[in-house]
C-alpha cells in the first residue's frame, strides 16, 4: 500500500494521500486506505459466484451488506522485485504471487505492481505511476479484475473547499447492499462542488476517442487541480467521500460492482495470459 506522498508544483510540496498514520491504525483501518483490489474490486453479492460451470463462495468480509469486498491480496506480504532512482525517476515493483488457496478462488496467479514517481524533462512538477500487471499461473481459465483504492487530499484542505470533475455521463445505480441494478444519466460532472456532497457511487467511464480518461480535484485555495488519470483498462470509477470528510476516494476499477456475478468489465485469462493496465496522478 502506498501510505504517503508528496507531489511537487513548482517550488511547492502538497501531501496528495490519506492513509493510517502509525502501524496500529494500519492493522485497525476498514477503510482500505490505498489497496491494491485484486482478483476482484468493490463487491460480490454474499461471496457466490459460477464460473466455467462450476459455483464458488469467496470469504464474506463485508457483513453489513452480506457481500465479499475488495479482493484478498491488500494484506498479504509483496515481494519487492526491483527498485530503481535516478535524478528524475525512481520506481519500485512489488509482486505476490498465490497458489490458490484462498476459499473461493482456486485460480493461481501472479500479481506485480509497479509505483514510478517521474519528473518530466523541463517541469518542475512529478507524476506518480501505478502500473499493475496480473499473470495467469494456474492450469485452467480464470476470472480477474483490479482496482485501486486511494483517498486523496491537498495538503489536508477539507474536501468541502475543492472541486471536482468526472470522465462521466453515467452513474451506476446501487441498491441497499450497494450492488448494481441500473444505470442513469449524471449531468453537470464537469463542475461539482463537494460543499455538503456525498458520493458513494461508481460510473461508467466516458473516454471520448481517448486512451486516456482523468479526474480532477481543484482546490481554489491553493489554485492548484490534482489529476488522477486512467487508461482504456479501466473502464469504471468509484468516487466516495468518508463521513469524515478529510478526504475523497477516487478508485480507478478493471470492471463493475459484482463483475463476478454481471460479467460487466470482467476479464477471463487463459493459462499464462496476462492483463494489465496504468493509473497515474499528478498537480497541475
């Protein structure tokens, strides 16, 4: 998980993530602060499944709702593989790799993320870069998705002070265990202000021709928009502001709510395939 960054516009350091700030709060935070979601982001109804003909029940940890949430690779140890720094670049690549022994999901795989924080040549401004890449590592066909998890923030300023803006003119419409049954027009995501706004709500995103598709926060105190940015991997987008309003969750995803159930965004590997995809933020 990635616990903390700064970001660089011009002479000026703004701290961009929210996560638990001692290894306690860590062990005690329910609100995946930063997680990798994988094989699966956001939900699936009371954990079941088919596939290939055949019916799985994943671990529930989600009991309010009844559904299994979020994967179950955001607490398992990574291996780091690579790290590298150069005057204008550092990276480092972490990968878990599973056997298959989580109830529910007996496909193995192999799962490499790689964190790149660069400043392009003649800005004075860097970009993080969140690549993932997921190998098939088992003997027959597997369903997959990926998410990430991120609460952002300017420097600690309340969300109620920014702006926001969304690659979208559709919302998805959740019912009272927040899985999918719609879909609706969503108007105005060009200008919203998070004054008193409360999301918890995915969307479909709109990439209009693009490979690319990007999110902004604005902050009118700071003149400054940070921009959270996806590929055409990620189809889908979460947004979500905790009561505590300190922060907003902007969660890139591969697929829907309960793709294991709809199919809607799912991706089937073959033995060996592989999927992957890039996430990246930066100030402007």
């Amino acid at each position: 998980m990635l616990h903390r960054l700064l970001l660089r516009k011009g002479q000026n350091l703004f701290s961009i993530v929210k996560s638990p700030d001692s290894p306690q709060a860590l062990l005690a935070d329910e609100r995946y602060s930063s997680a990798l979601l994988f094989p699966f982001p956001s939900r699936v109804h009371h954990g079941i499944y088919s596939f290939d003909g055949e019916a799985y029940a994943l671990r529930m940890n989600e009991f309010r709702h009844e559904n299994a949430l979020h994967g179950f690779v955001y607490n398992q140890p990574f291996q780091v593989v690579h790290q590298e720094e150069t005057p204008t670049h550092a990276s480092l690549t972490v990968r878990y790799d599973y056997t298959g022994d989580q109830p529910g999901y007996p496909f193995p795989f192999s799962l490499a993320v790689l964190y790149g924080l660069d400043r392009p040549e003649g800005s004075a401004s860097s970009v993080l870069h969140v690549t993932y890449r997921a190998v098939n590592t088992g003997t027959t066909r597997c369903p997959i998705a990926f998410g990430w998890h991120p609460y952002f923030t300017l420097s600690e300023e309340p969300i109620d002070h920014l702006r926001l803006t969304l690659p979208t003119n559709t919302a998805i419409t959740l019912n009272d265990n927040l899985l999918p049954v719609g879909q609706e027009p969503f108007a105005n995501a060009d200008d919203i202000s998070l004054n008193e706004r409360t999301f918890d709500t995915p969307f479909l995103v709109n990439f209009d021709d693009q490979e690319f598709a990007e999110t902004t926060l604005w902050s009118p105190g700071f003149d400054t928009t940070l921009r959270i940015g996806q590929d055409k991997s990620f189809p889908y987008l979460v947004v979500f502001t905790p009561p505590r309003r300190d922060s907003i969750a902007i969660e890139p995803l591969t697929a829907n709510v309960d793709a294991f159930n709809t199919g809607e965004g799912l991706q089937i590997l073959n033995p060996g395939e592989s999927a992957s995809g890039k996430i990246w933020v930066a100030l402007s």
